[in-house]
C-alpha cells in the first residue's frame, strides 16, 4: 500500500518527537537494514554530527538512520538516543569491540519560536526513533518541523510556519522517496502556479506577502546572525546506487529545491540534503534494482516540489506564528 511518503521505499521508517509547548522536535529516517548514503552541504552555517561516514573515501559503506533534529547545534545531541538505540539492538558498523550504528544528523535553528531553553535531547531522540514506523504520515509541525518557519527578512516577528512534508514518485521500478523540514530564510512557491504560498509577511499589511527575492533585488538586504535558516532534505530508493551516485543525487535534489524556494542557499541558510539508496530488509540478496540518475532526480524532484508544499499548507502555527491555512482565512 502507498503512503505517498518516503516510507514508499522499502525498508524506510520514520518516527517523530517533539515538544509542542518548546516548539522543537526531531525526526529520524531509519534505515536500520542498511543504505548506502551520500550528501551536498550548500549552507554556510550547517551544524552536523557523523556526516563524513558519507564521503566515498570513507571505510563506513552502511547508514542506519538519519536525524533531523530542532534546537540549532544543541539539538545535535539527540542522534546520541538514536545511537543508543540501535546499538541495542545490535544495529551498527561491526568494528569486533562492539557494533557502531551509522547516524548522520544535522539541525535546523528554531530557538527563535517557543522556548529558546528548550532542546531536543538524547532521550527525545531515543523516543523518535522507537516511534519509527512504516505507517508514520504525519506532516506539518511535528518532529523537527515542530518550530520551523519561512520567510524570515524582517526577522521571526514576520515569518511564517514551516514544517515537515514528505512525498514519493516512481516507475515500473525505481521508488523514490522524499521527507524535507522547511525552515528557510526565503519564501516558498507553489511548484505548479510559481506564486508565493507562504515566506515574509509585509509588516504594513501582515495578511498579504512581499516578494523576499524581489526586495534583496533591490538593495533590502538586511545584516542578521547566519545560520538560523535551514532546510534539510532526505531522498530515497530502492535503486542500487554507489557512494558517489549517492552524492549525485543529493547535489541534483539541491537544484530541484531552488526551484520551490526563493530565495535558495543564502548566506543565512544552512541547507543540506541526504540521499539514501535503501536495502529491502524482506527481499533476499539478488540483482538488485536498477535506474539512471537522471532518472531518479526527476522522480525526486517531482517529490520534492510535492513535499515542500505539503509542508507549508499542513502547517500549525500553533497561535505563535502564522501558518498557511491562518492567512487562508
């Protein structure tokens, strides 16, 4: 049965946590039977753990989660519940001594909405994951989108709500499939009309919405900390993919992100997307399934453009900051 999500792809599970009074959360990609992983890092401020087990120079070849966590590099901390996880249930990199579970993570800045004191932990992760399912669909201000927002050129008193959305396309096939938390500091566009659904609210009329690129365009580039915009992407197949495909992939997701939110890779944004090319744990060792990258990336980006729109208009701003559906009304 398809979820139209990336728990499409066999052997994906994804869980959530989140506190809804701090507005923060994590969320966790569990591919606990193995991946092979890849990654483009465009951000200047991107706060990371353990993402070098995805360059192809490196010994670890298996991913067996990624997190996504709230809480700017605080939040980093909540992958240590996930590792907690995993190691026991014997899930990890076998180095003779023990088993290593693989768990790239990286965060997105939310300390700008609810409770600034507020983190995800290492026991928010740990719940994040132990809530990992295949049927998980929620969408919107949950996990790590739980405190995300857009539109932030006027600052976090002008935005309005991020969140989490996910998607999947597919052939006879290939299977891709995309989860995304959108918290960036440009607006967001509707893939299909190019109009603006959701970003910076006009501070003298805050039910309509400026054009953010348009403004820069004409000078209104205004001085702010780096790094408190993010949007974090994971895609995923079924497809055979090596290290390098795999990093492929996340660079041509990049491009496909630029095209639903502007605008992209700011020197306030610190976007990263994964790629996972994903073991079927119910299927047994054989030839495996096989997709050019082209191929993929368009699938994905048509996932992408999908899941980045889910994730605005399933937003809830929660009566803190304005979301979709509020200015809809």
């Amino acid at each position: 049965m398809s979820h139209d999500g990336i728990t499409d792809v066999p052997g994906v599970l994804v869980g959530h946590a989140q506190d809804y009074d701090a507005m923060t959360g994590v969320t966790v990609v569990m591919t606990a039977a193995g991946a092979v992983g890849g990654i483009d890092i465009r951000g200047t401020a991107a706060g990371t753990r353990q993402v070098d087990s995805l360059s192809p120079l490196h010994v670890a070849n298996t991913v067996h989660a990624v997190v996504l966590s709230g809480g700017s590099a605080f939040g980093l901390s909540a992958s240590g519940g996930v590792l907690r996880y995993l190691e026991e249930r014997g899930v990890g990199l076998d180095v003779f001594y023990a088993r290593v579970p693989i768990v790239p993570s990286a965060i997105i800045f939310d300390l700008g909405i609810g409770d600034a004191t507020v983190r995800p932990t290492e026991e928010m992760g740990y719940r994040a994951v132990e809530a990992a399912s295949v049927d998980e669909r929620s969408q919107g201000s949950v996990g790590a989108g739980c405190g995300a927002s857009v539109g932030k050129l006027f600052g976090t008193g002008w935005a309005m709500k991020g969140g989490v959305g996910t998607a999947s396309e597919s052939n006879d096939k290939a299977v891709v499939g995309v989860l995304v938390v959108v918290n960036a500091f440009g607006d967001i566009l509707d893939w299909e009309t190019g109009k603006i659904l959701a970003g910076t609210r006009d501070p003298e009329d805050p039910g309509s919405l400026i054009d953010t690129a348009r403004k820069i365009r004409l000078g209104l580039d205004r001085a702010m900390p780096p790094g408190q915009n993010t949007t974090l992407a994971v895609v995923a197949t079924n497809v055979a993919l090596a290290k390098s495909e795999a990093v492929k992939l996340a660079q041509m997701a990049q491009s496909s992100l630029a095209r639903v939110i502007s605008p992209i890779h700011s020197t306030f944004d610190g976007d990263i997307v994964f790629a996972l090319s994903v073991r079927d744990p119910e299927e047994p060792e054989g030839e495996p399934v096989r997709a050019g990258i082209n191929t993929l990336a368009l699938l994905g980006e048509r996932a992408l453009f999908r899941a980045v729109k889910r994730a605005i208009t399933h937003a809830d701003g929660r009566g803190v900051v304005p979301s979709y559906q509020d200015l809809q009304t």
